[in-house]
C-alpha cells in the first residue's frame, strides 16, 4: 500500500507515519504550507493537516485551510486514482463541551452543530467529501476526540503545564471519550487491513467512524498520569473538584465535563 500523509510537522501525521512505516507501507509525508504536491502512485491518502488555531480566530482562515484545501487535495488525490481519502476531523462537529452533572452521551442519531470555526469548517470538509465519494473513491471521516500522549499538542499540553505548575488538583469523577496516540496508531494499521472488506460489494462509500480507547478517561488520573511521568506526585482534592463544579464556565466544561461516545462506537 503507498500512502501519503500531510500535515508533516504535525504531531498526528508524524507518530502515524512511524507506525505504518514500521508495518512495511510504503509511506510519504508532506507538508501542504507551499500548495498541493504531486499526487500520482499513491493509492491512500490520509489527511492530517489543518489549522486548529488563529490569532483572532479568523473564521475566513479556517474555511480556506480545513474546508478548502481539503476539497482540493481530495479532487487530486482522486484525479491522480487514489481509492481511498482517511479525514481526520473532529469531535467538535457535534457542538458539545460536555455536562458537569450527568453524561454527555454522542450518538450516531446525534446531529452535527458545530460552534466553533474549527468546527464548522470540520464539518463543511465532511459534506463536500461525501459528495466525492463513489465505488472508486471511498471517503473515510475520522471523528476523533482528544489525543493525548507524550509531546501532544493542545487541550492535554495546557493540561500538561497545569500539573507542572500545582501540586494539587481537583477531583472531579467525569468521564470523556479519548484517544491515546498509541491507540491512533493502532486503529489506523488496522483501519488499513480492514479496507478491502469495506470496500467491496458494498453501497456505502463514505465511512464515518468514532476512534475512542476502549474506556472513558478520567481527567483527575489523566493528570496524575502526566504528573508521575513528570517525576512528582500530585494530591487529587475533592473540595477543590466541588469549588470548580460551582464555576459553570466553558474551560470547565472542556476539563471535568462528561462527554463521550455511545459504545457503539467502540473504535478499538
């Protein structure tokens, strides 16, 4: 299989080419900062690149970058006779941060409605590869939620610099959908075996899947995780994790809130 990755400099695109290279693929990846490369000899083309932050939160730069740039790699991935296009979009696209006091439950009867530029420009990429997809060019949208692991950028790095800093942290007993970037790698090789069966004799051609790790994650032993890795020992604390409950404000939502996938959406 002759895969090629974007999003070079990224931390996603970067872990999963070492996976799949070590698996024996035949994989390449670029970096799409300076336009579309040549595409021909590839037979799957997994999208990692994108913008996730602007200064101003610049909605234009979003739509340009994650809807815009996606549609035109899909076309010449297609053009070029790519069978396969893997997106990886996000979580976001449902709109939810999560509930303080009882679960947040994502489902596949769960409508989209984004919020976010981030998005709502996840989404608008989905919609236009669902209307590329057909028996020769399979479309396959990866809702991920967050991944964490060593060196992983975003939610767990702010949640990474936290634990450095406090010796103590609220103990709050939520659960949140996750992906460990082990678990990514993991998923995606099997993805990839598993492609030929989904492929043939079937109708459908877009595939829309919730990659999780078998159990949700508990953000308090998330951050006792980082701080032993850290070589220090960080005190969970039940009354700080009541005093936050009491500060209904979207970070808090997005740390202590619940908000997972069905079980149907194993992933794993």
């Amino acid at each position: 299989m002759n895969i090629l990755i974007t999003g070079k400099h990224g931390y996603i695109a970067g872990h999963l080419k070492s996976a799949l290279s070590a698996e024996g693929c035949q994989c390449d990846a670029i970096s799409l900062r300076t336009g579309l490369p040549g595409l021909s000899g590839y037979d799957t083309v997994i999208h990692c690149a994108a913008l996730v932050h602007t200064k101003g939160n610049d909605q234009k730069s979003f739509f340009d970058v994650n809807a815009g740039l996606t549609a035109a790699l899909a076309a010449e991935s297609k053009k070029q006779g790519a069978r396969r296009f893997i997106f990886m979009s996000t979580m976001a696209v449902y709109g939810v941060s999560g509930r303080l006091r009882g679960p947040a439950v994502i489902g596949r009867q769960t409508p989209e409605n984004p919020v976010t530029p981030y998005g709502k420009s996840k989404l608008k990429a989905e919609n236009i590869l669902r209307g590329m997809a057909d028996e020769r060019f399979h479309i396959y949208i990866l809702r991920l939620p967050m991944v964490y692991g060593e060196g992983a950028p975003g939610n767990y790095a702010r949640l990474c610099r936290l634990v450095e800093l406090t010796p103590v942290f609220p103990k709050v007993d939520n659960e949140r959908s996750m992906i460990s970037i082990v678990n990514l790698q993991n998923y995606m090789l099997s993805l990839l075996k598993d492609v030929e069966r989904r492929e043939t004799g079937g109708a459908e051609y877009t595939h829309i899947l919730w990659p999780q790790d078998p159990k949700p994650v508990c953000t308090a032993d998330l951050a006792k995780s980082i701080a032993a890795s850290q070589g220090k020992k960080l005190i969970l604390s039940p009354f700080l994790g009541r005093l936050v409950m009491l500060f209904p404000i979207e970070p808090v939502y997005k740390m202590f809130g619940n908000l997972t996938y069905t079980g149907e959406h194993y992933g794993l």
